[in-house]
C-alpha cells in the first residue's frame, strides 16, 4: 500500500470543515489511506438504529449509504494527498446482511481515480466479521483541476 501526505489528522479536520453537523454525528473515524484504499470505523451509535418492527437495533440502511459516500470523499482526498472538490454523480449500496448495532468497519477500495471522475467500492463488516453485511459503488466527479 502506497501511503499518501494525507495525514488521519488532515482527515478530521476536513471532516469538521466540509461536512453537515449530521454527517458529523455519524462519528466516522479515519484509520489509515494510501493512493488505492482508506479504512474507517463507524462507530457503534443508538442514533443509527432502527427503531421499531423486526430490524430494531440494527444500523439503517440511509447510515450506511451516508457512511459510504462521506468515507469515499475523505479516501480520495487521502489518495490524492489533499481534498479535491468533487460531488456525487452515483451511489449504489446492496445490503447482504443485517448489520448489527456495534463497531462497523468501512473499507473504501478506489478503483479509478482519473482528471475528472473517480470509481470506488466500499465494504461494510460488522466487528469481527469476514463477510461483508453492505457493498456500495460511487462514482464522483472532480469540479476542478
């Protein structure tokens, strides 16, 4: 793994300067980049439980998505060595698993990281677990350089 200028400290202050208070309070933890890949925790949350019916406890799938587009941004920062202004243009989550309330790895997998459009796959895994509970796919676009 190539690591990258991108320090976990450049993370979290970007995370504290370019994301909604609510994106904030998902507590997502940078733990390590390089150019191809970025791990995260999602912390265990009651806030990102469902609350009722038979899926109670568990994290919600609107969690996981946010998770996996904010992770995504920050990883590509880390494998470009600074934040490059980008938005959204796809995100797609298949959800394989209940994902139980607990600490939740995030692995962000950067497939295509070009001038203009970047392709990464991201992996949730419920603590301990070798199976992965969600897989997402985004795609973003860079607004400059």
């Amino acid at each position: 793994m190539t690591q990258t200028a991108f320090s976990i400290d450049d993370a979290k202050a970007l995370l504290q300067s370019a994301f909604a208070p609510w994106v904030l309070a998902q507590n997502l933890t940078p733990v390590s980049f390089s150019t191809t890949q970025a791990c995260f925790i999602l912390p265990a949350n009651d806030d990102l439980a469902l609350r009722g019916g038979p899926g109670a406890g568990l994290i919600c799938g609107q969690a996981i998505a946010a998770a996996a587009d904010t992770a995504t941004v920050i990883a590509l920062a880390g494998a470009n060595g600074r934040f490059r202004n980008c938005t959204t243009v796809d995100l797609s989550t298949n959800f394989l698993r209940p994902l139980p309330m607990g600490d939740t790895k995030v692995l962000v997998d950067i497939e295509s990281n070009g001038r203009k459009l970047a392709v990464c796959r991201i992996a949730f895994f419920a603590d301990n677990s070798p199976k992965p509970a969600a897989l997402s796919t985004a795609t973003f676009m860079y607004l400059e350089d």
